[in-house]
C-alpha cells in the first residue's frame, strides 16, 4: 500500500510536470487514472504516465513508475474464528459423513472477500482431510503403504458438505492495513470441530477417544470395543 502510494504521487509530478500543471491539481480518479480535478476531460491513463515517466521527470527523482519499501511489523497479528461441524456417524460400519460445516473467521480488515472466502473454504477441506482421511501408514518392516493416492486418501468435493463462511472484523493494529492473516484459519478450526463432533455422537456408546483420521475401521473397532 505505501509503494502503491508512493508511485501514484510520482506519477501525479510527473504528469504536472508534462502538462505544465501544478502537482496538487492532479488527482488519481475512483476510475484508476489521473486528472485535472475538476475536468475529468482531461485524463491521464496509467501508460501514458509510464511513457512520460520515461522520458523526463521532476529532478531529484529516478526515470520510471516503480518504488520499494520495507514494511517491518513490530508484533504479530491474531486472527481468530469459530468453527462448528455436525457429523452423522454409521454405528454399523464406522463411515462417517460431514453434514455441515460453518465457519466464521476474523481476519481483521477484508480487502477481497472471494478471496478470503476461497482460503477458509480450501483450508476447511484440508483440516477435514487430517480428520477423517489423511494418515500415513507403514508394515512391519517399515515399508510405507499410503505411498500414493490410492491408498493415502484425501477428501474430495463429493465427499465435502456445502461450507457456510462468515466473517467478523477486528482490525489489527500492527498495519495500516488493519489486516491480519487467513490462509490457515480454515485449516486450525475446522479439525478440531470435527474430531469433537465424531466423538459427541458416538460418546454415548461409550467411547472415549479415537486418533486421527477418523477411519472407517477406526470408529468401527473402537465402537466394537465399547460394545465388549
């Protein structure tokens, strides 16, 4: 955002400076150009800047649209969000099926919601995948016997709910952007809300605890074994 900044008011003296203006009577418009304020006849585009910022600019400032800046932030931001999984466990077999997840994620100031949205989406499919699929397992001789995707199982869209995903804003105060980080979110809440829904519906019957991925043949033999 600052080298953004940066460049239009290079662009802004360098286009005063092309059209015999002065620098604070051009603006960069809502349409992402330059103008007179006050006559939008007169326009700018961003090429015709670059084109003039190539062939002289107002002394003291190197040829060309570019700037570099360094942004240090002094501590970390927190997102934060809540997670909510409802699960449908066959007592008979140990399949499991995801019913519906919502997920609401704070990631402080929102510049993209399709974006952000697409994260949580992608990092929700991922934390059911460490849920219910996704674990590496070996023989006797240490052999790996997930070694492809075959065996090593990941969920797919047939095997996703449809994802609810909401947001609140807290903006941070460590950018001046305000915002925060969410390509993760998904991932951190949506496992944890799974495993403890599997094991809600199936505490009744009397079992305690089951390791990750939730397994077919996992839910199965410890159902078998609460039964015994």
């Amino acid at each position: 955002l600052r080298a953004g900044d940066t460049v239009i008011e290079k662009a802004r003296q360098v286009i005063a400076l092309h059209s015999n203006a002065n620098p604070d009577d051009i603006e960069f418009t809502n349409e992402g150009n330059f103008a007179l304020i006050g006559d939008r006849s007169t326009a700018w585009t961003w090429a015709e800047a670059s084109v003039m910022a190539k062939s002289a600019v107002p002394a003291g400032m190197d040829p060309g649209l570019c700037a570099e800046d360094l942004w240090e932030q002094p501590e970390a931001s927190v997102p934060f969000g809540s997670h909510v999984a409802v699960v449908e466990v066959d007592t008979e077999t140990g399949d499991v099926k995801l019913r519906s997840h919502v997920a609401c994620d704070d990631c402080g100031t929102i510049l993209n919601r399709m974006i952000v949205d697409g994260q949580v989406h992608g990092g929700v499919a991922q934390g059911i995948g460490q849920a219910l699929f996704e674990g590496v397992g070996y023989d006797s001789d240490a052999n790996p016997v997930t070694a492809n995707l075959t065996t090593y199982l990941i969920p797919t869209a047939s095997s996703l709910p449809s994802i609810t995903v909401d947001h609140t804003q807290t903006p941070t105060d460590q950018n001046i952007l305000g915002a925060k980080g969410i390509g993760e979110s998904g991932t951190i809440g949506s496992t944890p809300a799974v495993v403890a829904a599997v094991h809600d519906a199936i505490r009744h019957l009397g079992v305690r605890h089951i390791d990750m991925p939730f397994t077919p043949a996992k839910v199965w033999a410890a159902l078998e074994a609460a039964r015994t």
